[in-house]
C-alpha cells in the first residue's frame, strides 16, 4: 500500500520539490524488494538487524537545475585537479606516498551536498564512495505515483554499468591494459557494514570479464611475480580502505605493489591528497586563487558559489572560532564517515580542548534539507553525486536523524533522489 496515496492528486502534480519533501508522505520506493531480492542465496550478505535501516522507502523530490549544478560542480572538480599549480598547493599537507603519481585521476567520487534555501552546498568530497551499486538497485525499485511529473535522474542499469566502466577505466589508465583479475580490499570486509556492495561490485567486474574477489589487506603477499592472495596473481585493487595513505603495517605489501606500479589502485593516495582532504576546499572555495592559477574563471566562481566558508583552524583563529562556533561544523582533513566532527552548536569546551593536538576545519555551517514521511517525522537529507571524470553518475540522497548521517533511522537511509523528466544523463 502506498502511504498518503489519498493526497496523491493534489501534492504530487506540483513542480516544487519543497513542497513535495514537506508534503508528499508517500513511500515511492519498494525497499522491500530490494532489500529480499539481495538477501536471496547466492546473493548479498545482508543481516536483518543491522541492515534494517539500510534502504529508505521514501524519496527525496530535488529540482533539475540543483542537479545539474551538481553535476558541473563536479567536472569542475575533476579538471581542477589536473592543473599543476593547484596540485603543487594543496599536496604540501599530504603524506609522502600521494607524490606517487600512478597516471589516473582516481576512478569515482562522491560529492556530498546540502541542499539549501540559497541552493546547494558541497559539504565535502569522497574518494571511496560508499553505496554507489546499492543505491543503482533502489533507484530501480522506484514506485512513483506520479511517474509522468517526477522520475529517477538515470536507470539503476546505465548507473551500474557506467560505474563498472569507469573504476576499470581507471584501473586501466595505470596498467596499459585492462586488469583480468581485482580485489576489493577493505580490513575484514566481512565485517563491514557495507560489506553486501562489495558482494555487488565483485558480480559487476566479472560480468565485466575481470576475474574479481574480496580480500583483506593481510590476505595479500607481495613476491617477484607480483602481489598474489592464496587463489592466484592480482593486477588491480578497488581500494575501499580508510587508510588512505596506506600507512598502516597491514597495507605493506599493498603500498609496494603500489608505488612498484606492480598493481593498479583505484582510488589511489594521490587522488585522495587532491580531491577528499577536506583543507582543500579552502582553496576550491577561493575563486581568486583558482583564477590565479589559470583555471577558468567560470569555474572557480561556479565553485565558490557552492562551497561554504572554510578555514583550517590555528593557534591564531581558535579563540574567535569558539566564540563564533554555532555557525560553524568543525571536522578533520583526512576524516571519513562523519568521525571526529562536530557541530559547533553541540561542541562543549571540553571537547574543543582536546581538539587543540589535532588538525580540523572549521566550515560554515549549511543545514541539510528537509524530507517529512510517515507520521509527520521529519528527517535530514543530504545528496551525494557520484561521478567520474566523464561526468555524473547517479544522485542518490541519504535521511537521517541526528548530528550526521546514519543508517540507523526509521524510515531512513539511503534514497532514490526524484527529479523532473526533462533532465537527462
């Protein structure tokens, strides 16, 4: 049954995706479905109590001219990382490996947006973006009651699809050749929380013809033949670790196989240095800078335009900072998943004390959206556009409650983002 269906004629025929995040209490989305078709034998691994709150029921409506900022946002991203000025700047803070440049620009991104009143704001920027193949298949479990006015910006398909292409590509760029056999590389992957996109992305490859398995980073040896697990050589690694300088003892014979060129990595240290440290959005935020550095000046005003105030937090600025905390949310540059961040608003003095020994931006606070579903419950939402250097590839949105998104609220988690038919991929 289709929650609010009653008020279907009246709210859905709009064309305000606010009206319709306030209004429309409808679940568009069979996550149902989804969430049995992958529990399937042979499928996923998927755990009842703790993927419970994995897929949202609920949609969030988003206009086609937000998206397609998003979207130029995005390819104004990739290009500026290419430029050698920039790169020169922002690799000063980053660890010795990201110097390494193994020939690609890092496969996919995942570019975080609120969305404001003023339009939306790039929050930050992801090099190992979770949820891209789970939000293909909820994207495809879309049940609108208004499918003429609001639709999926692209196919769950074409968004797998190119998403396969694009890490391969990537993979690809660094060997000369296409990979024949990757790694999904993450420490325990079986007991990560997104351990069943793993399970989708190692079905992906090898529809794509590339022998593909899932490992951790101990399972792996580096010898004069090349990094091997117990089955057999591998010649290219989907890179889902947080240890994005590959710095922890685990990751040796990774890292060596890396800087050796013996494997491709996808993402790789080097992407991560120029695209996710978050002190970067410092500069990308600076249309003057940018302009200095010869990129175009439409594109680093298109940037400045969505990027909030950010500052890198200092022995000099830290007294005003917590005077002025409330419009500020204080994170760390090389931090992933919403550790170690706070909302200003909810920071207490002891907790900013400790901050002191370790680096953090402080960057103006732009509220997520708004989505009501069920009951009146209203939830945050934030979208993420995933991309590759050949442009956007699916949008999907996250709701949630609290201080920062999470997968542990009714009617919650990830979102199939609806926009109007005009919009194409």
């Amino acid at each position: 049954m289709v929650e609010g269906a009653d008020s279907c004629d009246v709210i859905c025929n709009t064309k305000d995706p606010e009206e319709l995040n306030r209004l429309c209490a409808c679940s568009l989305v069979d996550a149902g479905h989804v969430f049995e078709s992958l529990g399937t034998p042979g499928a996923t691994t998927l755990d009842p109590v703790v993927h419970a709150h994995l897929f949202s029921p609920y949609a969030l409506f988003v206009h086609r001219t937000s998206l397609d900022l998003m979207g130029a946002v995005a390819r104004a991203v990739f290009e500026i990382a290419r430029n050698r000025k920039y790169a020169e700047h922002v690799l000063r803070w980053a660890p010795d490996i990201a110097l390494h440049d193994p020939g690609s620009g890092g496969g996919v991104l995942g570019l975080d947006f609120h969305l404001t009143v003023a339009g939306p704001r790039l929050i930050e920027i992801n090099t190992n973006p979770g949820g891209l193949l789970l939000n293909t298949l909820l994207v495809d479990a879309v049940r609108s009651c208004a499918p003429t006015a609001w639709a999926p910006w692209t196919s769950g398909a074409r968004a797998r699809d190119a998403s396969v292409v694009a890490w391969l590509d990537d993979a690809r760029a660094q060997l000369g050749r296409m990979p024949t056999r990757v790694a999904i590389v993450d420490v325990a992957p079986r007991e990560q929380f997104l351990y069943p996109e793993f399970e989708l992305y190692a079905a992906a490859f090898k529809e794509a013809g590339v022998d593909s398995v899932i490992r951790a980073p101990d399972a792996l040896t580096l010898g004069p033949n090349g990094l091997k697990d117990a089955d057999g050589r591998i010649d290219a690694v989907y890179n889902r670790l947080t240890d994005f300088a590959l710095a922890d003892p685990v990751a040796e014979p990774l890292r060596h196989a890396y800087l050796g060129r013996a494997i491709a990595l996808t993402p790789h240290p080097r992407a991560h240095a120029l695209l996710a440290d978050k002190r970067n959005l410092i500069s990308l935020g600076d249309a003057r800078m940018l302009a200095a550095w010869g990129i175009d000046p439409v594109l680093a005003q298109r940037l400045a335009q969505v990027i909030p105030t950010t500052l890198e937090v200092t022995s000099e600025n830290r007294d005003a900072l917590w005077a002025d905390r409330d419009g500020y949310f204080f994170k760390p540059p090389t931090g992933f998943g919403s550790r170690g961040s706070y909302r200003g608003s909810k920071l207490t003095r002891k907790v900013w004390d400790a901050m002191v020994s370790t680096p953090y931006v402080a960057q103006a606070f732009a509220p997520p959206s708004v989505r009501i579903v069920h009951g009146g419950s209203s939830l945050k939402a934030d979208v993420r556009c995933y991309a590759a250097a050949s442009g956007p590839l699916l949008v999907a949105a996250r709701l949630y409650q609290g201080q920062t998104t999470n997968m542990r609220t009714q009617y919650g988690g990830f979102a199939a983002v609806l926009t109007t038919p005009a919009l194409t991929a």
